[in-house]
C-alpha cells in the first residue's frame, strides 16, 4: 500500500508541474489495468517522473515559440532541445529507464497480452508503421520502398521522415501510463520509450514482440 501511494505522489507531482495542467479536463494518468508488482512499478514511474523534471528543466532556457515562428523556426527550436537532452543524458545506457526487474516485468505483460484472445489484432496494429519491417522489398513484392530505419540506440534520434508504430489502446491500458513527454513505441521487435518533443530514444527493450507479428 505504501508504494503504491508513493506512486500515486510521485505521478501527481509531474501532473501539477506542468503549466496549464490544472485547467485540463482529461487526467495525465488515465485508469490502468497494470498487472505489475507494485515496487517495480514505482521504480519504473520515480524514473519518469526524474526524465520529464529533466525534460521540462531543459525547455525553460530554450526560447517558447511563437505563433509568427517559421517552420525553419520551430525546426531549430526542436532541434536544440534534442541536443540538450542528448548532451543531459550523454552517460545513460540501455537499462537506465527500463532496469533488469523493470524490463522482466515489461516482457511478462506484453508476453501475457500479445499471446491471448486479442494477441494477433494487436500484432496487425503494432506492424502498420513499423520503421524496422514495413516498406522492405520482397521477392513477391518488389516494388516495396525502404522505409527509413530507426537505429535501436539510447540517446538515438528518431528520425521526423521515419514511421512511427501504432501501440493499440487496448495494451496500453496494461502498461503503466505515462505523462505526455514520453510515449511508447515499437520498433521492430523492441519497445522503446521515446521523447515526443525532441524524439530522443531514452530506452528500450529488445524483443518483445513475437516473430509472427513481423510477418515477411
């Protein structure tokens, strides 16, 4: 009971320190039906709540954009964030986010979910946009274009031209929520958490997701 008010605390501290947060009518954190042990969640949602403090540290000495900004503009402002959380987290490595018991508890649900009732609708979902398969050219269709690959790096940029892989409400809701600096994605087989302001690859985990739902 204890983590789990901790928990609650910690999720309701990013909550209020977003600037206009109090007028939202929709909840930073919306019900979940994680199935997770209750300490390894809290050690997954203290070092969120540690990135987005980082994230939004970082944004207040970065100029806010204007409505009059140009698309070059917005492009550098962007691009200047991205350079201060790569340069912020520079000594981060696999696992800083997604710890060994962190990662083990991660597989564990999306194992449990990807292979039940609803696991091979969720697999079609995950494939449409994949940066690591959709798009490769095959013998029975070569007319398939390359799309651009995402390089499964921490502190990688994610590319704006490349896909982005659609994660199915219905696992979210078994996935811890997150605040609306970070988002999860899947790329090819591996579930990454991404920076949706500066598209900055903070972790992942490699293969989580079954073979069969890169189909070829």
């Amino acid at each position: 009971m204890r983590c789990r008010r901790a928990v609650a605390a910690a999720l309701a501290a990013v909550a209020l320190a977003a600037p206009g947060c109090a007028s939202r009518s929709t909840p930073v954190v919306p019900p979940q039906n994680v199935r997770m042990d209750s300490e390894v969640l809290e050690e997954f949602l203290e070092e969120i709540v540690e990135y987005v403090k980082l994230h939004r540290k970082l944004t207040e000495k970065i100029p806010i954009a204007e409505p009059t900004w140009s698309a070059r503009q917005i492009s550098d402002r962007q691009r200047q964030l991205t350079v201060a959380i790569q340069n912020a987290r520079r000594e981060k490595r696999q696992g800083n986010i997604f710890k060994p018991e962190v990662a083990a508890a991660f597989r564990n649900v999306l194992k449990r979910e990807l292979t039940g009732p609803d696991g091979p609708a969720m697999l079609n979902e995950i494939h449409s946009g994949n940066p690591k398969t959709e798009g490769v050219p095959q013998q029975r269709n070569p007319r398939n274009e390359p799309r651009k690959s995402v390089p499964l790096q921490v502190n990688a940029y994610y590319p704006d031209d490349a896909p982005l892989s659609s994660v199915p409400p219905s696992l979210l809701l078994s996935l811890p929520a997150l605040p609306e600096e970070v988002r999860y994605r899947f790329v090819g087989r591996s579930l990454i958490l991404r920076d949706t302001e500066a598209n900055v690859i903070l972790d992942f985990i490699r293969d989580v997701v079954p073979d069969p739902s890169i189909p070829r």
